[in-house]
C-alpha cells in the first residue's frame, strides 16, 4: 500500500506542475511515477503469484496516467490521484 501512495505522490506533482505549465517539473514527475509503477509490476510479477487482478488493474493504470500525460488531460490525471490517494489514506488509518 505504501507503494501505491507514493506512486499517488507523483501522479499528484505531475498534474500539479501540469496545471502550472511547468513541463520539465511535470516531465520529472511523470517518469518517477513511472519507475514506480514499473517496479511495482516488475515485484508483483516475481513475487506474489496470486495476485494478477492487482497487476492488471496497476498496468491499466499505468497506461492511463501516460495518456493523460501525453494529452496534458488534467482531469483524468485528477481521477488517478484519487485512486492512488486512496492507498495514503488507507496507510494514516
């Protein structure tokens, strides 16, 4: 879960930097988010075999916040740190 909120870290900076027309901050941001996200896969893969619904949906996330990036579609990067966010707070409870 820990994981996941700090992915929801970066899907937050990149849209926060997005919206402020910073797109080297924005950029930065995208491809951290990214490397979690591929490292998370890249464990799930080799480390937990029953969990292939939790690999499937991280990777269709994945291609979501790469579409919302490539288009610069704030509001579907917002969608994304919601689902991200829920895993932060989840972890404060």
């Amino acid at each position: 879960m820990e994981q996941m909120a700090n992915i929801g870290s970066e899907v937050g900076r990149t849209r926060k930097w997005l919206g402020k027309d910073k797109p080297q901050l924005a950029e930065s941001a995208y491809y951290r988010g990214l490397e979690l996200v591929d490292a998370t896969i890249k464990f799930g893969r080799s480390n937990m075999v029953s969990r292939s619904c939790l690999l499937s949906e991280l990777c269709r996330a994945r291609e979501l916040f790469s579409d919302a990036f490539l288009n610069c579609d704030l509001e579907s990067m917002s969608y994304l740190e919601k689902f991200f966010g829920q895993f932060a707070s989840a972890i404060r409870r």
